[in-house]
C-alpha cells in the first residue's frame, strides 16, 4: 500500500495529513504547534479522536521525526518504508513554477530565491522540506504551489499599471494566491455540471480567513482578486483588501508609524477585524450583527459588497459566467454571506433558491434548475490535490 503525506509548514507550526494512495482515503491528519517554542503541541487524529501531546519541540526537523514516531506507535504505519512520498505547500513559485514540481537542490533554492516575495511564508515552507529530506531521504518530494493556478492569467489582468521597468526589474505584477483550492474546485464543478472544463466560465469564491475570487475560463485562470501579495482584493478577516495606495503615506503621517508597521495594520488589524472593532471571525459577526451591533453589520456590509462587485466585474471579463461556486469556511458555511452575496444578480441569469442555500460543509447546487447561471458550494480540498500531484510525479519517475 502506498501513502503520501501532505505537509503545510508554517514558521512555527506543520499541519499534516496522510493518505493512502490511489485510493484517496484519508488516514490520519494533525498539527504541531508552537514548534521551537516552550509547550509545543502535538495532535493527531486516531480513529476518529484527537490526540494531543504538551512538549517541547525545538525545531521542524524534530517535529517530522516526532510524526513519524506516533504513525508507527498508533499503528497507523508499520515502517518509514510504506511512506512513498511527500508533497510541501509552498506560497510562492513566482513565474518560475507554473506546475507541481520534484523536489531538487535546485529547486529548493530557486523557492529560497523567491523568498523575496513572501517573506514570511517561503522560508518556512523550506523549512518543512529540509526537514522531511533530512528524515526520509529517499522518498519522492514534491513542491505545490499557491501561485501556480494563476500562472495562465494574461498580461492585462496581472500588470499593474506602472511604470513597465519595475515587472522587468523587480517582478512587480499580480501573482494571486489559493491557487491550489481554485484549481480544486474548478476540477468539480466540471465532474458535478458533466461539462468539461474547456467550456466553462467560473467564478470561484474562496472565501475564509483569506478570500480570493478568480475568473477561470476553459480551466484556466483568467483573473484573480489578490495580487503581488495576499493582502488584495475583498475585505478579509483581518487584511484590508485593496485601498488607495497613497493612503499608505498619508497614514504614516498622521500615526506617526513606519511604512513597515502600516502594513502590519493593513495585514492584521484591518478587515473585518479593523472594521468591528469586535473580532475577524465570521460567526461572532454574525452573531454581533443579529444582536444588532451596527459596526458588525458594517463589516459584514463591506465584505459581502466587494464579492458582489467582484463577480459582476468577472462576469464582465469572461463575457458570461454559468456558475458561481463558493468554498472555504465562509463560503461552505455561511447561508447569511452566500444570501447576501448572490442578492440581485437575477439581472445576469443567477436564479437561486434560499431553501437549497440552507446547507453547510456540503457539495450542493443552490440554483433552480432553469437557471443560466449555477451556484454552487464545493468544500475546497487543497491536501487532497497535494497528494494527487504528489502521484502524478511518482508516476512520472
Ligand atoms: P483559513 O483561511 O484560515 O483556512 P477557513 O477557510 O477555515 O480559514 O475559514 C475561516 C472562516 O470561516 C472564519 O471566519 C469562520 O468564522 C468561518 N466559518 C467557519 N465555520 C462557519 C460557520 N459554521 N458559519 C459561518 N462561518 C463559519
């Protein structure tokens, strides 16, 4: 039997998840936490129940081989050897990476190299690589990337309009992020609507912690709704989404802040969070808002309009849409923000119907049958498309 770990390593932290391949079957997932911290937390799902461990782990490398050690005592593997490959999350392929790759020296410093991009992001993820090498050298590692989906976008949708110089000399252009969730859901829509993709124009609402819309025409990313880096596009839980730029100084002059800590506001107290005043978390708005807190219903108002926008300017730049399709926490949850996000697009053929949009964490048409448009919900599955690639590449050796 042959399994493949999917590997979402952050700064401090690796999410996990096993799977037993081809048969897709999920077999364990978990998380540590707090890695190179005191307290470490390490949990594991085991028939169903989590298991959490309080201790230290000083680094990723530890951490892998502490995962290791728990699949063989919970009997979930019998030896290292049953383990056939590994595929990292990586945020950033620039325009170097348009696909799924195997993992090189090379390829680990063009990631590094890119590490200019996303600061943060990037070099944990390498961390996570360097740490499965060092404890399973020999098995097929695999990079999927979160810009790669959008790599097809055409120049008019991923330049900025300045000066031509900086996407020379600096890489300045969109890149657009949850690339792997957009591609995921695209690849339903098409089983679900029995069309095949080349046919299709979707518009794919990312919506979670982080929210994204894309265009996708015939498979292929058209446009996306965040840019060079994930603080664009739509109100999020706690990024601003786009703004004025020149907001940026006139912020610094009257705070006194650092461009440095505008951007931390613009990234982590702004958004719902920012505009609440109460938290980013989409079910305390909800609540707040029905208690009738109207700063919470605010927040919710800015969201909710700038998804709306969003799909009437893709609909206008694929000339058309036939569906629509939610995913992510909010976007497999929430009827409220699906309701209020779909609200008055009968005018370009979205006829939905609110009984069917009573559904939560499900695959399901939210549409009446005659309806031009589809609306559908599609919980989004980038692990599993980590590890489909992971045995495209195996394949492929
Ligand atoms: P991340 O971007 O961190 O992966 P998620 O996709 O998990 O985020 O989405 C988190 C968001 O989903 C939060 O705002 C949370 O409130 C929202 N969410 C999760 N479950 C529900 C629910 N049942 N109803 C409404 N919102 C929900």
């Amino acid at each position: 039997m042959e399994k493949t770990i999917a590997i979402n390593a952050g700064s401090s932290s690796l999410k996990f998840q096993l799977y037993d391949m081809p048969s897709e079957t999920v077999i364990t997932a978990g998380i540590v936490e707090r890695i190179g911290l005191k307290d470490s937390i390490f949990t594991i799902s085991v028939d169903d129940e989590k298991i959490k461990e309080v201790t230290d782990i000083p680094d990723h490398e530890v951490a892998v081989q502490m995962l290791l050690d728990k699949l063989i005592s919970h009997n979930i593997i019998s030896s290292y050897d049953e383990i056939t490959g590994v595929g990292h999350r990586v945020v950033h392929g620039g325009e170097k990476f348009t696909e799924s790759v195997y993992i090189t020296n090379q390829v680990i410093a063009d990631i590094e190299a890119l590490s200019e991009l996303a600061p943060l992001h990037n070099p944990a993820n390498v961390t996570g690589i360097r740490a499965f090498r060092k404890v399973l050298p020999d098995i097929v590692a695999v990079a999927v990337f979160d810009t790669a989906f959008h790599q097809t976008m055409p120049p008019s949708s991923y330049l900025y309009s300045l000066p031509y110089n900086y996407y020379e000399d600096y890489g300045i252009r969109k890149y657009g992020f949850h690339g792997t969730s957009h591609k995921y859901v695209t690849e339903r829509a098409s089983d679900l609507l029995g069309r095949p993709q080349e046919e299709l124009r979707l518009i794919t609402c990312h919506l979670g912690n982080g929210a994204s819309i894309a265009a996708i025409e015939g498979g292929k990313s058209m446009d996306t709704s965040m840019g060079f880096t994930p603080l664009a596009g739509v109100s999020m839980g706690t990024r601003s989404g786009n703004i004025d730029p020149a907001l940026v100084p006139f912020i610094m002059e009257k705070t006194g802040k650092s461009a440095e800590q505008v951007l931390d506001v613009l990234n982590k107290e702004s958004g719902m969070l920012g505009v609440s005043g109460i938290s980013s978390d989409l079910r305390d708005l909800e609540s707040e808002a029905a208690k009738g807190n109207d700063r919470a219903e605010l927040a919710l108002d800015v969201f909710v309009d700038g998804i709306h926008k969003y799909i009437g300017s893709y609909a206008a730049r694929m000339n058309g849409v036939d569906a629509i399709i939610f995913t992510a926490g909010i976007g497999e949850n929430s009827s409220y923000i699906r309701e209020r996000v779909l609200r008055g697009l009968e005018f370009m053929g979205v006829y939905w119907d609110p009984a069917l949009n009573q559904v939560r964490g499900v695959e399901a048409f939210l549409n009446y049958p005659h309806s031009p448009v589809k609306v559908i919900i599609i919980p989004t599955n980038e692990e599993l498309m980590i590890a489909r690639d992971v045995e495209v590449i195996r394949a492929q050796r």
